[in-house]
C-alpha cells in the first residue's frame, strides 16, 4: 500500500533497506568485525583462485578473476547477510566458546552453497575447487579474528594488570564444578582482578591431576594447608553455591585456619536472582559459619495479609525493625508507618526506602516513644493501621540490670500501651519480637519480655490476632557481639569474651525478619512461635572464627581476655519452658510453644502496681518482677 502524503507513513522497506537499517544498530565492535569480514572474505577467495592455478599468473587465472570481480559485490552480501542471520554479530566474542565456533563452520558452509547455486543462475562459474578451499579459508580467517580479539584483549588484561596491580595474589579456588571453572574463567579475563588461580581442590577423585582453564586439581579438602604454604596462597574461594551450610561450614572451618582472606559466593538461589558476575564473590561473613541452612520461609502467605494494608513496626529504625520495614516493603502495602524513638536510625531507614522505591511506597517516619500513650492513640486514629509489628524494647541485658525500672517502662508498660491502643483502634494482627532470654529468665531484661509475652498471649481474643516469636541472638544487630568483637579487632584486641563455656543460639537479620512475618501470618492468637536454630554456639569458637575470618591468629595475633559473667548473664540460654513444649507448623523448622493459659484480669491487676513500683528502689522492682514472673530467677 503506497505511503500517504503527508502522513508519517514510509514507503514498504525493501530487503536491502532491512539489512541496512540492521546493520545501522549493530554497535562500534560488531561494525569493525563487519568490515574485518569484508576484506577477509574477499582475501579468501583471492587466495583460492591463486592456489587453484598453484599460485602463478596465467592467462586462465586472470580471466577466473575478471570473473570474480564483476560478481564479487553479491557474493560479499550474500555472506555478510548469512552471518547476519546466524548472529555472528551479535555475539560477545571475548566470551566466545566452542559453540560460536561451531556456527561460523555452518554460516561460512551455507553461505557457500547459495553462491554455488546463484553462480549457477548467473552462469558467473569459478573453478569447483575454489569454492571448498575458499570456505575453508573463509572459516579459518573468520575463527582467527575473533580469537584474536579474545587474546589482545588477554595480553591487554595482563598489560593492566603488571601497570596497576603489581602484587597478584595466588589464588586457590575450593570446588572444581561449573562454578570453580566459571571463576577462574573471570578471574582471568577480567582486567580489575588481581586474583591469580594457581590451584583446585575437589573431594572429586576423579578429577585429581585435571586441569581446568589451565589450573591444576591437586587435592581434597584435607589437603588445603599442604596445597596453601605450598603455593604461597593468599586468598582461598570457595566456590560451592549448592552446597548446604553445614557443608560449607566444614571447608570453611578447614580454610579459616590458615592465614589465606577467605572468599565465597552466594547461594545459588541469589546468583540465579542476581546474575553471574566476578563482583558476586564476596568476603566470607560470619553468617556462612553458622553451621546450618539458612531458614528460607515462604512469602506467599505473608503477602496475603500484608498486601494493601496500613502496617505499623514500632522500633522501625532498630537492626529486627528496620529489617523488617525491608521485607514488608517488598510485599506492596497500602502504607508503611515506622515508629522510632532514634532519630538518626529513624531518618537512615527512611532514606534508604524512599531511595529504593520512590513515589511507589507509601512510608511516614514518627518520632515518639512507646511509653506515651497519647501520641500512640494520635497515630492510630490518624493513619488505623491494620497490622502492627512490636519491635520496640531496651534489650541490653547489662544496662537493664543497673536500671530495671526503665526495662519496666519500656518492655511492659510500653507493650502494654500499644496493644491496648491496637485493641481499641481495631488492629487485626499484633506480633510482639520476644527473646530466647523470656525463658527462665535470669535478668531484668528477660523478664520484662516475658511479661510482654504474657501480656500478648492474655489479651487475644479481644478482636485482635495476638503473638509472640521467640528467637535467640541475631548476627550483626546493634549492640550484639559480632560488632563488638570486629571493633575490638581493629584496635588490636583484646577480644573479651565472658566465660569459656558460654553458648548462645544464634540466627541472622533477614532470618529474624522472615520469621516474624511468617508468624503473623499462621497465627490463630495466643501462640508463642520458635525457630529451630540449630545447635547453640560457645561464643570462645565465634570470637575464634571472626579473629581467623580477619586474616589472623587467636591469640598470636589476638589475645581472648576473659571477663567472668556479668550480672544475670546465663551460660547458656533456652528456647522454651519445660512446661510449653513444641509443636509442629506446617512451616518447616518453625514450631509452636503450648499454650500457657494467663488469666488476663490477675495478670492486669498486678500491672497496675506499676506506679508504684517505679517508684521504689531498684531491687524492690526487681522482687515485684519476680511475683509476675516466677520463673524469674532472682538473685539478690
């Protein structure tokens, strides 16, 4: 159909116009390659001709390459337009493999026997012989190109290397699969790596004394330090996305006894979201020597309740709070509303929210404490939110010994002030963040979430789904002895750790996070939800672990000082009282404690003496702790 004048139509595009206008969107590397391709086909079936006449002028060669040149514009479209098609040009030569090769011996094949048969048609012939050396010249010139673009830009890769890092660190990589071959690959072409693969280790025995990429297998995980000093390694990568933690726990413990940086690479799941890349290897974190799985629960219900509602997290700026401000992002609410009494972790949250999602989150930041009842009910009435996630309390056990009654205004008066202004205002769920230490607890601060736990689990069934998830120490949280210890590495030690025998349970922040969405998802009210966090660990072997992970040596390079235990510090801690006991959820490793049945009007009535508890001196706060809670294990 012809154009329209004046319209912004355009006339029918001819085949030519379409090769064109291909061609114009090829970018600056596949142009040159094109034009490279030009010349050298034309040089292939020049030398073809030359050697079919064994290379002498005769009157027969002249007249065959008269014959060529009066067709050799359509014999160079044919085949520039066959690799066209086979996208030779679209393929990232320096990442080229058998299988690239493997199409230019196709495309240079086809393209032959089209010229064949058009020659046939423009009765323009060549000596039949011309058109096989011409293909095998054609195909050889074409490989040796794009491999040369592969090793120029090797020889380039080394060039910057020697210029801008001229200390190489030797490298060993654990794990000689897809992934080991993959980072030797990178390690190797990638001009920024100052990596230098020199060795593998495999439990493989099959692929002992193999080579991959040119780097030998030598060994099993057993041989790590003989295969280290022997080659003068500086970093070890363990490259076993799909191995289980406790797996990779075992090589890591192996590797972190040498002096090597350790490095790894995300699980699998992460590198299939986020892609492969040389930048995806990281530091190992004391995380990945936690000895378990970490716990990946399920989204889909979770969604279900969060999607399209106004959420309320008090503590939002808090490591569990803000974490889960994160999560909850991600499940499209109608609105998220952070309660925070910390400006500074207030503001830093919501920064990083609105940078990440823009106008696409609803969010508002409140500055307020949770022991003021009036400026709780003035949000609640303004914005009712439907779910609330309590994440507000003081947690140092320490601080909260020399000042109890300021554990009692926050932890249970606090607590108390928000779930009764979410009874009032019609909240659907309410999830307290509680603690392994609420379980026959030996300080203030676990006692005081105990009866925050009470308190929950009491007042459900007043409207509002109410419970509770109990969970031991959390990696890397404020406060917490990952931190601490890091900081008293880079002083040069000590690292101060209580007692040789103390062990805590510990879970990382995304974990903590996860399970307490989960919970309000599945929960019925009342319920007091635990996670299977593996075997606890002595805080002596992570102090240990975290000196090594540093790249030095306990107590060569750092002294472990220890302190004695500190005032209502347990040596180990508990997840559950031997009255509750567990049961099973339909979410693995997630359990339920039994029900203790609290009677709501004895329990509130205790709670009204709070007045006057505060009023009295620390140690009488203490014993009206302990008539709350008796399995508080005071000890004056």
């Amino acid at each position: 159909m012809p154009a329209q004048i004046g319209s912004n139509a355009l006339p029918e595009e001819t085949f030519l116009h379409k090769i064109y206008n291909a061609y114009i969107h090829l970018n600056f590397m596949a142009i040159l390659i094109l034009g490279l391709d030009i010349i050298l086909i034309n040089v292939a079936m020049f030398f073809a001709l030359w050697l079919r006449f064994d290379m002498k002028p005769t009157t027969d060669f002249y007249l065959f390459l008269n014959v060529y040149m009066q067709s050799m514009w359509w014999i160079t479209a044919v085949k520039i337009t066959t690799f066209y098609f086979f996208r030779l040009y679209s393929t990232l030569w320096h990442y080229a493999q058998l299988e690239e090769v493997f199409s230019v011996a196709v495309a240079t094949g086809v393209n032959i026997i089209l010229i064949i048969l058009l020659s046939f048609q423009l009765d323009c012939l060549l000596p039949r012989s011309c058109y096989v050396t011409a293909w095998v010249f054609t195909f050889l010139l074409m490989v040796f190109s794009r491999l040369s673009y592969r090793a120029l830009r090797r020889l380039n890769r080394t060039r910057y290397v020697k210029m801008n890092h001229r200390d190489l660190k030797n490298t060993m990589v654990v794990g000689a699969g897809q992934m080991g071959a993959w980072i030797i690959q990178e390690m190797k072409k990638n001009p920024h790596s100052t990596m230098r693969p020199v060795v593998l280790v495999d439990d493989d025995e099959g692929k002992y004394r193999s080579r991959i990429n040119g780097v030998p297998v030598l060994g099993n995980r057993s041989s790590i330090k003989h295969l280290v000093e022997r080659f003068d390694i500086h970093e070890i990568v363990v490259a076993m996305p799909s191995a289980t933690n406790e797996q990779l726990t075992q090589i890591l413990n192996i590797c972190s006894e040498t002096k090597c940086k350790l490095k790894t690479l995300p699980s699998l799941r992460e590198l299939l979201a986020n892609g492969f890349s040389l930048g995806q290897v990281r530091d190992v974190r004391i995380e990945d020597l936690l000895g378990r799985d970490t716990i990946q629960l399920t989204d889909e219900c979770a969604f279900d309740y969060i999607s399209g509602q106004v959420v309320l997290v008090t503590g939002g700026g808090g490591s569990i709070g803000s974490e889960l401000c994160r999560q909850i992002a991600k499940m499209k609410p109608k609105k998220i509303l952070v309660f925070e009494i910390y400006e500074n972790s207030a503001y830093e949250i919501q920064n990083e929210l609105q940078y990440t999602y823009g106008d696409a989150l609803d969010m508002q930041v409140f500055i307020g404490s949770i022991r003021d009842r009036k400026r709780l009910e003035h949000i609640f009435e303004l914005h009712k939110p439907t779910v609330l996630f309590h994440a507000a309390a003081h947690k140092h056990v320490p601080l909260m010994e020399s000042d109890p009654k300021e554990a009692i205004k926050n932890n249970i008066m606090g607590t108390l002030n928000t779930a009764q202004t979410a009874i009032k205002y019609g909240i659907k769920r309410f999830v307290l963040i509680s603690t392994d230490k609420a379980v026959n607890p030996t300080n203030v601060m676990g006692a005081t979430k105990r009866v925050a736990e009470m308190l929950v689990q009491s007042l459900n069934g007043d409207g509002t789904i109410f419970t509770a998830v109990r969970f031991g120490n959390v990696l890397g949280s404020n406060g917490s002895v990952v931190p601490l210890f890091q900081k008293q590495i880079a002083q040069g030690g000590p690292i101060t750790v209580t007692h040789p025998d103390i062990t805590r349970f510990f879970m990382t922040i995304p974990e903590a996070a996860q399970l307490v969405i989960q919970a309000g998802a599945i929960a019925n009210g009342g319920e007091i939800f635990v996670l299977d966090m593996g075997d606890p660990v002595k805080i002596v072997d992570l102090a240990k672990d975290i000196i090594r992970l540093s790249g030095l040596e306990p107590e060569i390079d750092i002294a472990i000082k220890f302190t004695g235990l500190r005032p209502g510090e347990k040596l180990y801690e508990e997840l559950m009282m031997d009255e509750e006991g567990l049961i099973e959820t339909n979410l693995k490793k997630i359990f339920i404690g039994k029900q203790v049945v609290q009677d709501k009007d004895e329990l509130l009535a205790q709670l009204s003496d709070i007045g006057k508890v505060l009023e009295a001196d620390d140690i009488s706060a203490k014993r009206w702790l302990k008539k709350v809670v008796n399995t508080y294990q005071l000890k004056e």
